[in-house]
C-alpha cells in the first residue's frame, strides 16, 4: 500500500502546467463538439 502512495505521489509531481492546459483544451473541444449537436431550446421555427 506505501509502494502505491509513493508512487501515485511521484507521478502527480511529473503533471505540470501545460498538462492542466492540455486537459482543459481537450475538454472544451468535446464540449463544443457535443453541444454543437444539440437542438435548439423553443419550439419555434429554426434559423
């Protein structure tokens, strides 16, 4: 059980920044790409 503390501990000191940045970028995208399918709210004509 310490082995696997020690080692998750190591490994989330190698995440930096621009993996934060990377991550967020990525989820955003999704995001767009998700609601970019969806339909519109109102039941009126659309554009």
């Amino acid at each position: 059980m310490k082995n696997k503390l020690t080692l998750l501990a190591f490994s989330a000191q190698k995440i930096n920044r621009q993996h934060i940045q990377m991550i967020l970028a990525i989820i955003a995208l999704a995001m767009l790409v998700v609601s970019a399918g969806a339909p519109l709210d109102g039941g009126g004509p659309g554009i």
